[in-house]
C-alpha cells in the first residue's frame, strides 16, 4: 500500500525538478522546500540537496551580474537549507568586501577561517589580513642617488629620505584616516637640484598631523596636513640649521601598477617573462614662510626576466616630469632613460632601479642653465612596511 504522506511527498520532489527544467527557480524552490518538510527522512535530505544547489547557483549568477545584495541574500538561503557553512561564509565575507562593508567581512571571514577545509581557511586569512583596520603604521625608506656626468651641477649625490606614519580610521566603512608623520631627509649633494625635490625640503625634519582621504582602492590619496619643518643641516636653504618654521601641505597622489608587477617567489632559479608597468602622479602645494607648489609624473614599463628564489630580475625604461609654480631649476624636467630592475618579493617588498636618464631643464626654469641638459646615472632604493594591531 502506498503511503499517502511518502507519495506527496515524492510529488512536490517531481514537481521541484520540472520546474528548474521549465527554468522557473522560483517555483522549484518552493516545491523542493515543501518537499524537505515531508515525512521521509531521505527523500527531505534530498529535496534539501537541491534546494541549497539551487540557492547556490542563484548566488553565483546574481554574483557574476553585480547584484551583490542578491547575491548576500541567496548564500544565507543556500546556508539555511543546508549549504556547506564554510562556504557561504567565505562568499558572503567576499561580498561584504566588495560591498564596503568591512566590519560583516571580518565576521563572516574569521569564521571561516575556522572550517575544515584548508584552502577555504587559507584564502580566508588572507583575506582578513587585507581587510582595513582602526590603527596602522607604516614604515617607508627611499635612498636616491645619482651621477651627473654632463650638464648643469655635475657630481655625485645622495638623498636617503624616511617616513613614519600612524593613521586612525574611525570608520572602517570610510576611507578616511586621521594620520600623524614624520618625514625625514638629509641631502649629501650640497644642496644642489635633485631632480624634482627642492632642495631646501630635502634636507630637514617634518612633524605634521592632518586627515587622508582614499579613493578607487587605495590608489588615489587626497590630504592635508599642518606641522613643522626644522633644518638639520648648515648648507644653503630657506631655513637656517635648527630653526623651525611652520609648514603647511595639501596635495593629492596617484599610484597604479599591473598585476604582474610583483609575482610571487620562485623556487630556485627560473627563466621567465613578467610584464610590468607602473605609473606614479603627485602635485601639492605648500607654505612654509612663502607659498610654493608644483607637479611629477614618472611611468615605467619594464618585464622581469629571471627569478632566484625572493628575487626577481629584469629591464625598466622610465619618463619623468616635474613642473613647479615658482619655475625653479630643480622642478621644471623632463627626462626618461632605462636600466635594470631587481625587486625582493619576500618577506617583504623592496624595489631596486639602476638606469641612466638623458633630460633637460625645461625653458620655464628660472634661470635657465647652460647647457639645459643633463645626463644622470641613478640608484633608487624603495621600500615600506605596514602593520596593524
């Protein structure tokens, strides 16, 4: 004899998959849901199989279409008819980041974090680790060194430069950051232009407060800052060694790179081909006894073609350009040239670039030096660390 209550049953099932072969979703949910409240415990596993298989292609459709409310909405579905959790946790962290809300991110990620499987828990880490957090400090070092061998100001110089950097963000779901930093630069070249870097900044000790604001992930910096300057050295400059003046900044920066641009670690030693451009866009103003300002742009591509273990080895070809308001020597080139590149990629970033520039002053400049070009071989050293609590 047929039980009535089976037979029901199995017929909403039935019902469930005509109408996801009819494409009607909707429909088939709500059969397999009725289906899942039935009285036999496998056909109910069943019927909740399909409804969580069903929820989970709602989500990834919804996903792919941009519909990220949706899709949060559907992976709780699929979660509650049964979904594996370390899954839909994963998803719904994902999407709380692209939907700027990195608080629900760290919640859903830290728990699956936890779960069974490895590589979920790993790819979660990670991306814990690159959420946003109330407090960070940020370490960055720069050492700039050159060889005139033709042109105005031959010689040899050296411009090591380093920041300290502590922001507080008092909302993790606005990029704005409230940030005290010190910058400090000593200029070995005797106070001579240093390609784009007046030389009476790059010999001092700034001490600033002031507010951040990022935009198009992290890639664009607007800011404004108060504090003061203090000259550290006696050589030729707007401030006298140890007088301080007020110094007031405000400016936007602009970074981007590929993605090939620091690729990870290689096991031993590999030949290969890693493309890579980058681009870097700065202009300021600032007011320190008078008002000054100015521009600088620098692209390169280059590609990485050797890779031992942390390193990557390769060629670079760079242009730069600097324009200032006052049309002082030091801020008014245009230069490019090209080099060698090596770059740690592990534990932490460092960037390496050797190369030899062909410029000119640009006639703007006041006044303008004979000849007004100028060939460099340069040495830049970069480097940064980032850490939150």
């Amino acid at each position: 004899m047929v039980d009535p209550l089976e037979a029901a049953q199995r017929a909403r099932l039935d019902a469930g998959y005509a109408a996801a072969e009819r494409g009607d979703d909707g429909a088939a949910r709500r059969a397999f849901a009725e289906a899942a409240r039935g009285a036999r415990p496998e056909l109910a596993r069943q019927a909740l199989r399909e409804l969580n298989a069903s929820w989970l292609d709602e989500a990834y459709r919804r996903k792919a279409r941009g519909d990220l409310h949706g899709a949060s909405e559907a992976f709780a579905a699929a979660a509650a008819a049964g979904a594996d959790p370390q899954t839909v946790e994963s998803e719904l962290g994902y999407l709380a980041v692209q939907r700027g809300r990195p608080s629900e991110a760290a919640r859903h990620l830290r728990t699956a974090a936890t779960g069974p499987d490895r590589t979920l828990a790993g790819d979660a880490d990670e991306a814990l680790a690159a959420l946003p957090r109330h407090l960070t400090s940020e370490v960055y070092l720069e050492a700039f060194g050159w060889r005139r061998t033709q042109g105005a100001a031959t010689g040899r110089y050296l411009v090591p430069f380093a920041q300290l950097t502590l922001r507080w963000r008092p909302d993790l779901a606005r990029d704005v950051s409230l940030y005290a930093r010190l910058d400090l630069a000593r200029d070995f070249g005797g106070g001579a232009p240093v390609g784009g870097v007046p030389p009476s900044y790059a010999d001092g000790m700034v001490a600033a407060v002031g507010v951040l604001y990022r935009a198009w992930q992290e890639r664009l910096d607007l800011f404004a800052q108060a504090g003061s300057a203090t000259r550290l050295s006696p050589t030729a400059g707007d401030l006298r060694q140890g007088a301080t003046r007020l110094d007031l900044r405000a400016g936007a920066t602009l970074g981007l790179e590929t993605d090939g641009c620091w690729p990870r670690p290689a096991h031993g030693v590999e030949l290969g081909w890693r493309p890579c451009a980058d681009a870097w866009w700065e202009a300021s103003v600032l007011h320190r006894d008078h008002d000054d300002g100015g521009t600088f742009l620098r692209g390169r591509l280059g590609a990485s073609v050797l890779f031992t273990g942390p390193v990557a080895w390769g060629l670079v070809a760079e242009g730069r350009s600097g324009l200032d308001v006052h049309g002082e020597i030091y801020g008014q080139f245009v230069d490019a040239g090209a080099g060698l590149r090596a770059r740690l990629l592990a534990p932490i970033h460092v960037d390496v670039v050797a190369t030899v520039n062909r410029g000119r002053i640009l006639g703007v400049a006041k006044p303008t030096p004979d000849p007004a070009t100028y060939t460099d071989l340069r040495l830049l050293l970069v480097t940064s660390y980032e850490r939150s609590p």
